[in-house]
C-alpha cells in the first residue's frame, strides 16, 4: 500500500523493485543489480551445477564414513559364527 493505494501484480512488482534498487547504495551496485535482474529475465534460471574434483573427494570420503558406521553396525548386531567342516 503506497499513499492509500494498493497495488499487485506486474505494478507491484515494478514499485517494489525499484524501491529495492534506489535503497541500493552506490551507483555501481544499482546497475550491478538492475543487469542481474535484466539478464535473469532474458535467460532465465539454466539448471546446471559444477562439480570440482573437490565436492567428488568430499562425496567419496562422505560415503566411506557411511559405509564403515554401517559396516561396524552389522558387526556389533550378528553374532560370532561357528566354523563347520563337512567331510
């Protein structure tokens, strides 16, 4: 609500927007904001991520981890077998 007045849809998003840009508070971020926003709604959101030899390392020790808590898990649960020798 602006002055009594309600706004909503694509007006209420442009006031709203722009109220955000001219709170910003240098020159450089405002038109750094104002291209990200311009280049979002030419491009939209691209769904793709990068996955660095890091975040696979991390993934694998992860997995190790699991792997042996679920490994000890196992081998406090069963009981001790018997070895039986047929003839």
């Amino acid at each position: 609500m602006v002055f009594g007045l309600r706004f909503s849809g694509f007006v209420a998003w442009w006031l709203w927007r722009t109220v955000y840009v001219m709170k910003l508070p240098r020159l450089t971020k405002k038109l750094r904001v104002l291209a990200s926003w311009m280049l979002d709604l030419l491009f939209g959101t691209e769904i793709e991520q990068l996955v660095t030899l890091r975040d696979v390392e991390a993934i694998t020790q992860w997995l190790e981890r699991i792997r042996a808590r679920d490994e000890r898990r196992v081998a406090r649960a069963s009981p001790p077998t018997m070895a039986v020798r047929l003839r």
